[in-house]
C-alpha cells in the first residue's frame, strides 16, 4: 500500500491542517473515550464521503457519530 501510494496508483484526499478544527472539535467531543487522532480523521473522512464505510476492529466506533447524531456505517467482525 505505501508503494501504492509512493507511485501515485492510491491518492489521500485528506487535508489534516484544512480539517484541524473540526478534528479537535471532534476529539473534545469524544474526550472521555479518549479519540485518538486517527480515530479522528476517520470519522472526519467518514463525514466527507457519506457513501462510505469504516472498516475497523476498535469498538469505540460503535459510540462515535458522524456530525454529532448520525451513526458510521460500519464494517467489522463483531
């Protein structure tokens, strides 16, 4: 996947400094979980492409809500 990407074949579209604010804002809501900074960004992308799923193994994503009240489709083995 890096080579993937070093070549250019997979492209991140993801701007952290553009969504910084909205990533912090996301990690004060989510302050007694704690939400990590990745946790973060991937309910960020989540918010920004609303046709997708989040693949993960980390249960915290069942409490996290994309903008506040809508539940992340997601996929998991549990």
């Amino acid at each position: 996947m890096l080579r993937a990407l070093r070549q250019g074949t997979i492209q991140v579209a993801f701007d952290i400094e553009t969504e910084a604010a909205t990533i912090e804002t996301l990690m004060r809501r989510y302050n007694d979980v704690p939400m990590s900074l990745a946790d973060a960004c991937l309910v960020r992308l989540s918010e920004l492409n609303p046709d997708s799923r989040v693949f993960t193994l980390d249960r915290d994503f069942t409490r996290y809500r994309r903008h506040g009240r809508h539940i992340i489709p997601l996929l998991a083995p549990w």
